[in-house]
C-alpha cells in the first residue's frame, strides 16, 4: 500500500487539504445534480398528470354536452 497509515492517507504528503477537499466538492456537484435531476423530473411528471387531467375532464364535460343536446 502508498500509505503506511491512515493519517499519511488523510495528509497526502500535505496535500490532503486540497485532495479531499476536490473530493468533498465534486461529491457535492454530483449530489446536487442528480436531485436537481430528479426534482425537474418529478415536476414534468405532475403537469402531465395534471394535463391529462385536464383533458379527461374536458372530454367528459364535451361528451355531457353532447348527450344533453
């Protein structure tokens, strides 16, 4: 193994700081993007629904209309 223990493995040479801090950052991007992701789609997911609500509501009301007539 590089690293005789694991505070060398934390200290990288003393470019730990900056290693795990990249680490922690790109994690944090990552985290963030995938619930963006996720958010934006569950939102696209309930305007469908509520579409098609809309449309279903509208066809019975037309189809109601109709048999009134």
């Amino acid at each position: 193994m590089y690293f005789e223990s694991i505070t060398e493995l934390l200290r990288m040479d003393g470019h730990g700081g900056y290693v795990w801090a990249s680490y922690i950052a790109m994690l944090t991007i990552l985290i963030a993007n995938f619930a963006m992701a996720r958010r934006k789609v569950t939102t696209q997911l309930e305007q469908l629904r509520w579409r098609r609500q809309i449309q279903e509501q509208s066809k019975a009301d037309s189809m109601a209309g109709d048999t009134l007539e």
